[in-house]
C-alpha cells in the first residue's frame, strides 16, 4: 500500500541538480580558471559567437575565391542600385481574373491576389493565351506579351514611360596610319664648267 500523501512525504517528480557555480574557489570544480582552460581566444568572451566561415582572422574562403557576376549570384549582395526585382504577371492569369473590357492596374492586381505589393514593381510575361480586350498598366511588358495584348484588342500602358531601344555601337576599323613620304631629291642643275674656266683665265 501506497504511503499515505502528507506534507512530510512530498517530493519533486523530477531529482533537483544543482546549478554551476562558475569562479567559486577550487572546491566547486569550477574555480580558477572557470572551464574556460589557459588563455587563448576560446577563452575570451564572445568566442563562441563567431560568424559562419570565420578562420580565426584569417581571409575566410569565401572571400578568397573568384565572385559570380549577375545579379542572381549571392556573392552580389547586398542589394544596390543595379540590381532591381519585379513581379511577375503571366497573360494567362489575366485571361482567368479579368473580364473583357477590364482594366488592368497594380491596384487592381493586388485586389486579385496576383501580386503582393504595389510598392514593387509589375512587370507582365507573355505565358499563355489573352482572347479578351484589356487595358493593360504595368511598369514593363515582355515582347510578347505586349504583342498578344494589342493582337486581341487590349492596349498597353507604360507607368513609366516606354523604354528606348539602346543604339547599338558600331566598331568602326581604325584608319591605318599613312606611311611618311620619302623626301624629295634635289633638283641637280648642270653648269658648264669649261665656259665659267675660260672666264676666269681671261680675266685672269
């Protein structure tokens, strides 16, 4: 039989442990030098809270090796002023969502659950299949989807201003440097020596 519960015969479900007590003297177990060992830099604080890929101070490996150019390679980041998003919109979920005659806005979109954001910019894709007249805002358009749209009766509206195709550069040969022309020989003029002799021996 089960002693009967009184205050006297209460215990924890679970046996209590003493907590550490780090630099209490050496009869703790954990005086002196605390575990922390001899110096060194584990046995500084912070030591256990180094970044990942961190080599002691040392140039870590990820900054050794040569860097992917893109702005999809994560060794671009952080994110500056060349590297922009937008968010996808495909003409099929337009043909399900809109009806014919619609008008199509960020606003609009975001009221359909197309997008997350207004703030961001919307850029619409030309995957799938329009068969009804949309007036079309966005802040870019792919090709063909610009072409799909216009081809059943929709028109399309730049937030910003359609952009202007770059010029391609044309690599002109460099003209080939002109020889410099050999320089002319004197003219030789023929005098005649015996006549100017014979002078000069009579005036002689």
């Amino acid at each position: 039989m089960a002693d009967e519960l009184n205050l006297h015969t209460l215990k924890p479900a679970q046996a209590r442990k003493d907590r550490k007590r780090i630099g209490r003297g050496l009869g703790s177990g954990k005086g002196r030098y605390s575990g922390r060992g001899l110096k060194g830099q584990k046995s500084r604080s912070g030591s256990h809270k180094m970044p990942a890929g961190f080599e002691g101070g040392q140039m870590p490996i990820d900054m050794r090796l040569p860097k992917l150019r893109g702005n999809t390679s994560a060794d671009a980041m952080p994110i500056g002023p060349f590297r922009t998003y937008s968010q996808p919109v495909n003409l099929r979920d337009l043909e399900k969502r809109f009806e014919a005659g619609a008008e199509v806005t960020p606003e609009t979109l975001k009221g359909k659950r197309l997008i997350r954001k207004i703030s961001v910019d919307v850029k619409v894709l030309g995957v799938g299949e329009l068969t009804k007249a949309l007036s079309v805002s966005a802040h870019g358009f792919s090709k063909t989807a610009k072409e799909k749209i216009e081809a059943a009766g929709g028109s399309v509206v730049w937030l910003r201003g359609e952009p202007v195709p770059k010029k391609k550069k044309v690599h002109r040969a460099k003209p080939k440097a002109e020889e410099p022309a050999e320089p002319a020989e004197p003219e030789t003029v023929d005098t005649d020596d015996g006549e100017s002799g014979d002078a000069a021996d009579g005036d002689s």
